[in-house]
C-alpha cells in the first residue's frame, strides 16, 4: 500500500485540572505528525474508555457532577474534583494531560524503517497513552499487527484487557499458586479471564454483584459464581475456594470490606486441612493484589486471617516490564490469533469525539457499569 497524504491537523481530547477544583474535557486542535525511523501513523477508527481512562479523563472527579463548559471554542465538559483530589495529583494542575491508553485503526503513514513499511495498511492496536484522537503517530513497538480482515473496532482493546487477563494468570503461576478469584467477574476483562481459565484449565472464582451477571457468566461457561449480593455469598465463597483452592485474588474494587471478606474466607477453607490448631493461623499464603478502584473509600482490613498473608497493588505495565520478551512476544501473539475469541469485547455505546464531552453521555459511560462500556469512533 502507498502512503496515504497526512492532514497538517486533527482532533484530540484534552484534560485539564485547574487549582479551583474543576477538570475540563474537551477537544482540541493537534498537529499530526509524519513518521520517522520505526515510526508509523496510525488513523484512529476505535478506543475504548477503560476504567483505567478515567483517572486521566476526569482527575478522580464526580462525573454524575458533569455540566456543560462555557466559552470554548471546541466542545467541552467541566467535572468537579474535591480539594482532596486535586492535592494529589499537583503534578498534572494546569497541564492539558492527553487521554485514552489504548486504539486500534489503520496505519496510513510509515517511517522508512522496514518494521515500520511492513504495517502500511495493516489494522492494529496500539498503546500510546494518548489515543483519544484523529490520528496518532507512535513507534512499530507500541503497535500489535492484527490478521487481515480484522476490524479496527476489535482491534481497539488489544493491550489492557487481555494483557492484563493474560498477566493475572502468569503472575498466579510465578507465585506458586494454583487457582485464583477475581472480583468482577461480567467485565468485559472478566468474560476474557473466564474465557483463558477454561480454555487453560486454569480454576477461577468470578465475584459478581447480581442474580443477572450470575447467570451471563454461568451462560458462557464459567463453574464457579458468586454473587456478593446475596445472603448466601460467605457459604458460596468458601465452597468455591474449596473446590478450586484459589489463594490469590485479585481485585478491582479496592475498597471496602470485600478484600477483608476474601482474606477470611481463604484462610477458613486453608485452616479446615490443617493437622493441628495454630494461633498465627494457617501456614498457606494467601494473596490479594488491588489493580482497580472502583470503590475508591478505605480498605477494610480485620486481621482475622494468621499471619501469612499480604494485600498489595498490581499493575499491567510494571508486569510486563518485570517479565523477558519471550513471554512478552508469547502474550502478545496469543492475543492477536484471538483478538475475535477469547480476547472479544462488547460495547453499550458508541461515541465521538463530540459525544464523549456531552454532559448526560459522561454521566453514563462515568458510572463504569457493566455491559454498557464506551468506544470512542474519533472518525465520526
């Protein structure tokens, strides 16, 4: 395929927090700029909005809040942020931060780098940190070559999702544990984590917070189902852990008491197989890693589990800094093959460029609820 001629501009979207308290979203005006070397240009067909997006897009600030701005030029919606908030993110007040970690689209331009020649016309994803835009130049590196006839839509979620599914499973077996819990089990990573467990005979407990996702996950195959929601989730749980004799856990809703309730539950099916009582509890590790905050109150934490124990924090990208490249390349191959199968996302919306800064469409697509996630179409 020729290059194709590159617009001088296109559109982005902006985040900007202001020392009063106010983040403002709204497009703006970019330059688009030619490749050099390994670099290529990718035009943007899709990206999702992530939780992992939000932080970025809205600066921890109440979206249900979200009204129109007044005076831009450019669409753009106003959010607030309590003092707390903005006095932990200083760094970022009065920068127009770029926004969306993930795309998928088309290469139109390439560097004369042969890697970078080797894309022209191809679909991929990408990884850039700023991908909520028209066009966006990046290096071959950040970029995952999907198979002919793929669609930028499906290429949009290639990296965070399944490489994070990917990584929970990875990081289970490096740590010698055997089966694993995750808390929100209808996500969109959720059904992709599901979808890897049973194809690798991996045992899975998938946490949910309704009768309806009970019945979404049991409808896809998933064994093992617990619905925190219901009187009988203390008893379901345990029964899960024993069955799978998960240890390791990993959660996305970080606070509150379900990381506490984990813990509990775990060390009652490890200490029902001890041969003797022991007043530091059982002698089996037990694990929870926290990569999300969909609670974002305090982790309530009881102590009531012995002493071998740990809660910490998990994140996709220093995983894939710690990890070589041959498991790197061996992760990123699977989810291209299957980029249609196991690593499928669905979506509740659509949205421009335009849309995304609409004050009712962020109160929607801001609540993070389940099956109603957004794509970004920045063509439309």
């Amino acid at each position: 395929m020729t290059q194709q001629e590159l617009p001088e501009t296109a559109l982005e979207l902006r985040s900007t927090l202001t020392d009063d308290g106010v983040v403002t979203l709204g497009s703006a005006t970019c330059d688009v700029v030619a490749p050099t070397g390994s670099q290529v240009v990718v035009r943007v067909d899709a990206a999702p909005i992530n939780p992992s997006d939000m932080g970025m897009l809205f600066a921890m600030g109440d979206t249900s809040k979200a009204s129109a701005a007044e005076g831009s030029q450019l669409p753009a919606v106003v959010v607030p942020v309590s003092d707390v908030a903005v006095a932990g993110q200083r760094a970022r007040v009065g920068i127009a931060m770029p926004t969306g970690n993930e795309g998928g689209g088309t290469v139109v331009a390439a560097g004369p780098d042969s890697k970078a020649q080797a894309l022209l016309g191809k679909v991929v994803g990408f990884l850039s940190g700023n991908a909520y835009a028209q066009y966006r130049t990046v290096d071959v590196s950040q970029c995952l070559e999907m198979s002919d006839g793929t669609e930028p839509a499906d290429a949009a979620a290639a990296f965070v999702n399944p490489l994070t599914a990917l990584g929970m499973v990875e990081t289970m077996k490096a740590e010698g544990h055997t089966a694993l819990v995750h808390t929100v089990g209808a996500s969109n990573l959720g059904q992709m984590l599901n979808r890897i467990c049973l194809a690798d005979g991996v045992g899975l407990v998938n946490i949910v917070r309704s009768s309806e996702q009970v019945d979404l996950l049991r409808g896809v195959g998933a064994e093992h189902v617990c619905n925190s929601s219901a009187d009988s989730f203390r008893s379901d749980l345990e029964q899960a852990l024993r069955e799978t004799g998960a240890t390791i856990v990993f959660d996305a809703i970080g606070g509150g008491e379900l990381a506490d309730t984990l813990l509990s539950a775990m060390e009652t099916v490890a200490s029902e197989q001890a041969d003797e009582f022991s007043r530091y509890g059982s002698d089996t590790h037990k694990q929870v890693y926290i990569y999300g905050g969909l609670d974002r109150g305090p982790t309530m934490l009881r102590r009531s589990y012995g002493m071998a124990w740990s809660i910490g924090g998990w994140l996709l990208t220093p995983f894939l800094q710690k990890i070589d490249k041959d498991t790197r390349d061996r992760l990123s191959e699977r989810v291209a093959d299957e980029i249609t199968t196991t690593f499928a996302s669905s979506y509740g919306m659509t949205l421009s460029l335009a849309d995304v800064v609409d004050p009712e469409m962020v109160k929607r697509y801001g609540r993070m609820a389940t099956g109603d996630k957004a794509l970004i179409t920045p063509q439309a």
